[in-house]
C-alpha cells in the first residue's frame, strides 16, 4: 500500500468535512441575518438538508450502493415528509 | 451419510450486503422516531413563536457550533477508521476509533455542562401554572421566575430531544469500545469489518439528525 | 441419507445444549418454529380476550333500568380497554405476520430461512414480554383509557391496584406497547431483507405468491409507522411522571397533536392488519378454484398501493376533534382513495372465483366469509369517510360494528382461514372436516348477528364504551339480538380452539405433501417441512398460479416437489 493511494482514498472524506464546516459556519453567520422569521428557517433547514445529504452519500457510502439503497432511503425521506405536510394542513389552516 | 446436526445459522451464506440492507431499515426507524419529534417541535413552534424564539436566546450559540463541529469531526474519523481497516491497517483503525469515542465524550461533556446550566437557572421542569416538582418549582423555590407555556414546551421539547440524542450518543460510543476490543482481537480484519461498516452508519446516523438539531434550537432565535 | 437437513422441522434437531423439550422451541431459531410458538402464544390471549368480549355483550343484555350488572359501571372502562388491548396488540397486529408469514413467506419464496433467524427469535421474545408486561398492568392496575391511550386523560388519570394503592398501569402498558412495537419493526425488517435477497433462483418479484407481496407491503408499514407512536407513548410515560405538558392543555400543549402522532401509525396499522389476511385469501381462493388467480399483477400492486394511500389518511379517525376543517376536508377526499385498490382486490377474488370448479374446504369457507364480511366493512367505512355522515356516526356503536367487521370478519377471519389451509402442511396432521365446518357456520352466523344490530343500534345513536343504556324497545331489541349473536359466536370460537385442539393432539397424520392440489411453492416439500425445508436448490420456471404448467409438471413428474413423494 503506497502512502499515494493512502492519500487518495482520504482525499474525498477530508474534502467533504471541510465542506461541512464550511456549511455550519455559513449557516451560523447567515443566522445573523434578519430576513424574517420564514426566511430564517428556510436558510436554516436548506443548508441543514444540503450537510445530511453530503453526510448520507459520502459518510455512509450511498455513492457505493447499489440502487435499492437509495431508493429505500428516499422513501423513508419521502414518508417523513408527506407525515409533515399533512399535519400541517391541520394546524396551517387551525382557526380559519 | 448420518452427520452431526448442525444449528440452522450454519447453512447460512453471510449475505453482507443484505445485512446492511437491513441495517439501513433499522436506521428508518430511528430517522422516523426523530421525525415525530421534529414534528412535535415544528407544530408547537408555529404556534407559539415568539416564545421559542426567546427561549432560544437563552441557548449559547458558540457551544451549540463547537459541538456541531467535534460531531461532524468524529464522522470523519470514523471514515477514516473504516476506510484503514479496509486496506489491513487495524493499528490505524484501532485509533481513529480512539479519536471517534473521544470526540463522542467531548461531545457529552460540553453537553453535559450545557444541561447543569440550563438546570441552574430553573429552565426545566417548571410549569406554567406553578404545579411542579423538581429543582427549578416555584413551589420549592419561591423566587423563580415563572415561565410561559411556550416556554416551557421549548425546553421540555429540548431536554427530551437532546436526551435522546444524547442517549444515542452514548450507545454508539459503547458499541465502538467492542469494536475496538474486537478489531484488537483481530475478529474484525481487512476481509470482516462489517460490524465496524454498520457502527459507522449508526454513528452518522446520529451525526445527521444533530445537523437538523442544532440550527432548530440555536440558530433560529 | 439421513441427514440433519432431511428430518422434519418438529423433531429434535440441534445439536446444542437446547434440544430438550419445550427449550427447544423457546430457544430455536428455526422459522417454523418461531411462527407456531406465536400462533400458540397469540390464539391464547385471544381465547381471552374473546371471554371478555362476551362479558361486555352480557352486561348489554340488560338496560340500566333493570338492576342487573355484569360489570359494574367503574369497571366497564377497565374491561373494554382490556379486551381491545389484547385484540389489538397481541393478537391481530402480529397477526398473519407473526404466524403464517414467519412459517410461510420463506417457504413461498424458496428460502431456507428468513435473512436474520437470530433477531426472529428476539421479536418472537420482546413480544412476549411486552405481553406479559402489558397484562400484569392491567390487571394489577384496571387502566381505563381505552387501547387509544388519549390525552389529556390518559395523562391524568390515575389507576387503582386491585391489591390496593397507586399502581400506574398506565405507564405499564404504554411501555409494554412500545416494547411490543420493536418486536414487529424487527419482524418487518427480517421479512423486508428476505424478500429482496433470499428468493430462490428464478423466483423474480413478479413470480412471488400474493401472501408475500401482501406481507412485503404491511412490513413497510411496521418499519415507518411503528417509531412515531412508539416516541409518542414514550411521551406520555413521561408526562405522567415528570411535569411537561406536551399534549396536556393546562400545560400549553395540544392533546390533538397526540391524536395525530397516534394515527399516523395506528391507521396504516389496520393495514397490517387487513393486507396480510388479503394475502392469505388470495391463496386460498386459486387452490380451492383450480384456477389462475385473476391479475395476478394488478393484486400486487394494490397491496402496495393500500399501503401507500393508507399513510395519507390517518387523520380521518379525527373529524370531530376540532381539527381544522381544511385538514378536513383533506383527509375525507384522500380517504375515498384506499377503496380503488380495495375493490380491485375483491373484484379479482370474484373473477378468479367465476365458472371455477370451487372446492369448499374450511379454508375457503373463511375466505368467502372474509370477502362478504369485508365487503360491508369496508363500504360502511365509507360512511365514515364522509365529513357529515361521521359528525353523527363518530363513537356510536356504528364504529364498533365497522372495525369489527374488517379487524374480525375480515383479518381474523382470513387468519382462521389461512390456518385452516395451512394446518396440514403445518404439523402434518388432518383435523375433522365436520367440526372445521361447524366452526365456520357458528363463527359466521354469530359474527354477523352479533355485529349488524350494533350498526343500527349505533345509527340510532347508542354511545360506544357506555356501560349502560336507556330503556327503550329500539335500543332493547337490537341490543339482545345482538348479545344472542355474541352466544353464537362464542360456540363458533369455542368450536375452532377444539378443532384444532383435537388435530393436534389426535389428529390422522398425513404426509401427503400438498393435500388442496396448490400450485404454488410452500406447497412442494415434505409434510411437515424438513429443517430446511427444502432438499436442493430449488429454480422457479412458471408463474406461481399457472395451474395448466402445474398440473403437466405434475403428470410429468417434472414438479420441485416430485422428488420427495
């Protein structure tokens, strides 16, 4: 095992966590910003959305499954989404 | 040709792949269990706004950062772990695993110190109508501060989740120790690591539903 | 050649310290086993819970006028909650899964396991203690709330031991419910992995038999439904022994949100429920019909598409809580969905079922007394879908009537029916055709005039859970109808358990290796099965219901099992 392909295969690991915390500092500074409440949030969860998904293909190695993986774990992200919309056209619509 | 009876496990195949197929699934549940808090804290949000955002101001933002980051570290030494064992270098996985279960514990220390603070200054347990037991009561502690409802829900919604989280934290670290023991075995090699492969998902399992926690609790005040 | 995989799965076969008696069983990782030690442990607690379903139609006979009491008014709660808990949770939930579908799916599928034996046997052990747990709560404790557990009460009620002072069942029994839920996501994952990586050579998804397509579809909803209620259980544990209020108003929260957090799995859990029991019928009917199950295809894929819909539904169970009415509507228009895929299954049963040369063996009785009874359970949950008509049907018996015709006319009764098909296979044993029948006839005639007056009762506005009624000849006369059917159906239960009973224990063996003439794959090997249950490598070349090829295979001798007659 040469120390090049050492470092090859610790390149991509290295260059996505400093993408990660370049993305957590971002999100830090930009939740200075006063750009209201909804949009504070949707600033927030993107990049949240944006780091879970750099650690779900890279860290966990969904780049190397096979097709069904992913599948699988868009359905599970695809549930929990429809279970938030749906409660929230209960309480969007509370009092009208 | 009377043989030995053997348990059935032995006509077994280890199917890798599947094992981790299942692994994932299991990962699902965990993800949906967060995602009913996640739930709980969005409704609750929406409805009581300016309280979870005062509340909010009265988390630090810096730690909260610090340990986003000691987190998103320990992801990476687990990487790392994984990807030395891959190529016959247990000596280097044994101790990027070292460094993940020490970034672990920095973790549950820094919060740890976090929850004291917040239990110093009353923030849990406390009720709206005065109806409480535990350090932070009015009953007990006359000169506390009561707290609005909203308020209340936010840290109760806070304690539970960061709990859990925490709770996660700490098996995941115990179950790296016995990774280690057995990567110092040798029962986990260059040709046998997926136990270290599935312990590796869990822990950035965790990663993940911390990288929704944080900006949710401190960075939205 | 005898070897170890050769000998039938019932005889003593590990070499292991566990190979003597009962341990054997209770230790063994053995599919087959694990399915007849839930089905064991599951009719059981539904003999039970059975006994206080008639308890509860006896106190019905009389009217509150009349003096008599069977249960008194403050134990009426303890004993319906009592009842539905261990319907519901112990019985009907794991269900076919837990039974037919650990016996069954790897044997339909060409496998010589499920993919994890080890983590079958834990689910097989969390359910139990979760049920031991669950039923020493309540009977300790006489919690009231309602298998629903709905805040705020459940929140702030407080039990009272039988031996005297405080006992929190409550508290029992949601962390036993919770314990109860990892044994079925465990089941779902196990049977999930299996079904995409075990099936034998050939075997592609679309040769699978319906049972495991049904199966496949209710696992999916374990693994995604099951965490959101367990977290919320967990949180009223908590609320009721710490000062937070999520879902209690006094204390700013919303006991609505709960409701929401509990439907989103309990009303997909009806699916787990119900889809199986599909599955079962669905290969019950092509066996007893000689036939081709009718779309074959468009059967799979409602199973599926049941379980999609069913998750965007939950909240029509909460019309009248002061959701809003958005939600609503919403809800109400979605929920009309779930019957396309439902009526396309039953329609498919009929044409499978139409110039067929039917055989009426037990299994099918049961099949077409789940098709009548399903057919009105699921059209009068139609009724309730409907925003105006549920404002006045919502908690009346009506209610009782609808989920006891789909969870019993339809689930159990496709359950009994499965059992019924699979009992020789199974343990190598015959039980009396006279008795199975009169079991069927008794449970069908008793479960539908035990249920229809209560739909009328219910439209005529009869409260649910209300121990007592007012005394009048509308509510008198359906009320003792229907308690006369709870009678009849109780001689029908009582006549099941001894038909089975009987087989079991005296029953004429049998070896014959598929008795109903099946074409499909579980049905090829030995009876009872071997270890592993099957002697080669099996390879699937035709459709798991083209009875033409079957019945060449079988004349030629070319059939996967013809080696083992």
């Amino acid at each position: 095992m040469t120390t090049q392909e050492q470092s090859q295969s610790a390149r991509t690991p290295i260059i996505v966590f400093s993408a990660l915390i370049f993305l957590t500092i971002t999100t830090v500074l930009l939740s200075g910003l006063d750009v209201g409440d909804t949009g504070a949030i949707i600033v927030a969860m993107s990049i949240a959305t944006i780091k879970a998904l750099l650690v779900l293909t890279f860290f966990m190695h969904l780049n190397h499954e096979p097709l069904i993986f992913k599948l699988f774990v868009a359905l599970a992200f695809v549930t929990l989404l429809t279970l938030f919309l749906l409660t929230f056209s209960d309480y969007s619509f509370r009092g009208m | 040709m009377s043989e030995q009876a053997l348990p059935i496990e032995a006509f077994h195949h280890h199917d890798e792949e599947g094992t981790r197929l299942g692994f994932w699934l299991f990962l699902f549940t965990e993800l949906l269990l967060f995602g009913a808090f996640f739930i709980i804290y969005s409704v609750y949000r929406s409805s009581y706004l300016g309280d979870f955002k005062l509340a909010a101001e009265s988390l630090n933002t810096t730690i909260g950062t610090v340990n986003t980051i000691i987190l998103l570290s320990s992801s990476l030494t687990m990487v790392l772990s994984l990807d030395a064992i891959k190529r016959g270098a247990s000596g280097l996985s044994k101790t990027f695993l070292l460094f993940t279960i020490a970034l672990g514990t920095a973790f549950l220390v820094i919060k740890g110190f976090e929850w004291a603070a917040k239990f110093d200054h009353h923030l849990f347990l406390q009720t709206s109508n005065g109806i409480a037991a535990g350090k932070g009561s009015p009953l007990l502690n006359p000169g506390a501060e009561m707290l609005p409802p909203g308020q209340v829900l936010f840290f109760g919604l806070y304690f539970i989740m960061t709990g859990i989280h925490a709770l996660h934290i700490i098996i995941g670290a115990v179950w790296m120790l016995i990774v280690y023991a057995w990567t110092a075995r040798g029962s986990i090699n260059k040709d046998n690591y997926g136990v270290l492969e599935r312990c590796g998902l869990y822990w950035h399992l965790v990663d993940v539903i911390w990288i929704f926690l944080f900006p949710l609790y401190y960075l939205v005040a | 050649m005898e070897t170890a995989g050769s000998q039938s799965y019932l005889s003593t076969h590990t070499s292991s310290r566990w190979n003597r008696g009962l341990l054997s069983w209770f230790m063994s990782t053995d599919h087959k086993r694990i399915g007849i030690m839930y089905g064991f442990t599951m009719f059981s607690f539904f003999g039970l819970a059975v006994c206080l379903g008639l308890l509860i139609k006896l106190q019905k006979l009389f009217p509150g006028s009349s003096g008599w009491e069977i249960i008194p008014p403050e134990m009426y709660g303890a004993t319906f909650t009592l009842h539905a808990v261990i319907m519901i949770f112990l019985f009907i939930i794991p269900g076919a899964p837990a039974v037919l579908g650990n016996f069954m799916l790897p044997l339909q599928i060409g496998a010589k396991d499920v993919a994890f034996p080890r983590v079958n046997l834990l689910s097989f052990w969390l359910y139990c203690f979760g049920a031991i747990m669950a039923v020493v709560g309540i009977l300790l404790g006489a919690a009231d709330t309602g298998w629903t557990f709905t805040p705020p009460y459940s929140i702030n009620t407080r039990s009272i031991s039988i031996f005297g002072g405080d006992f929190d069942s409550i508290s029992w029994m949601l962390t036993a419910v919770f314990i109860l839920g990892w044994g079925t996501i465990l089941t779902g994952i196990n049977f999930i992995v299996t079904i995409h990586r075990m099936r034998a050579k050939g075997m592609t998804l679309f040769r699978m038999p319906l049972f495991t397509w049904s199966i496949y579809a209710a696992s999916w909803i374990q693994v995604l439904a099951t965490p959101v209620v367990g977290i919320s259980l967990i949180m009223i544990v908590l609320e009721r022994v710490m000062p937070i209020g999520f879902f209690d108003p006094t204390k700013g929260g919303d006991p609505i949100l709960f409701q929401h957090l509990f439907w989103i799995y309990s009303h997909p859990a009806v699916y787990v429920m119900i889809l199986p029991s599909m599955g079962l019928v669905s290969e019950i009917i092509p066996t007893n019909s000689q036939k081709p199950i009718f779309g074959y295809k468009s059967i799979a894929i409602a199973s599926c598409s049941i379980a999609g819909v069913g998750y965007l539904i939950w909240a029509h169970h909460m019309f009248t809580t002061g959701m809003s009415d958005t939600a609503s509507i919403i809800f109400s228009f979605l929920t009309f969905f779930v019957a396309i895929p439902t009526a396309i299954k039953v329609f498919n049963w009929l044409a499978t079922l139409y110039k067929a040369s039917i055989t009426l063996t037990p299994g099918m009785l049961f099949a077409l007394g789940f098709i009548f009874n399903f057919s009105i359970g699921g059209l009068t949950g139609m009724f309730l879908g409907s925003l105006s008509t549920d404002i006045h049907l919502h908690d009346t018996d009506f209610i009782v009537a609808h989920f006891h015709y789909t969870m019993f006319g339809g689930a159990a009764f496709g359950l009994i029916g499965g059992i019924y098909h699979y009992f020789p296979k199974m343990f190598g044993k015959m039980y009396s055709m006279k008795w199975a029948k009169a079991s069927f006839a008794f449970m069908f005639v008793g479960f539908n005039s035990l249920f229809i007056p209560m739909f009328v009762l219910g439209f005529y506005g009869m409260p649910r859970r209300y121990q007592t009624y007012p005394d009048m000849p509308i509510f008198n006369h359906f009320q003792m109808a229907s308690t006369i059917g709870s009678w009849i159906l109780g001689i029908g239960v009582v006549l099941l358990l001894t038909t089975w009973i009987r087989a079991l224990l005296s029953g004429e063996k049998t070896s014959e290796m598929n008795p109903w003439n099946s074409s499909t794959l579980e049905w090829q090997t030995a009876t009872p099965p071997t270890l592993y249950n099957f002697e080669e490598e099996v390879e699937i070349t035709r459709h798991p219901y083209d009875y033409e090829t079957f019945r060449e295979e079988v004349k030629k001798g070319t059939s996967i099992g013809a080696t083992n007659e």
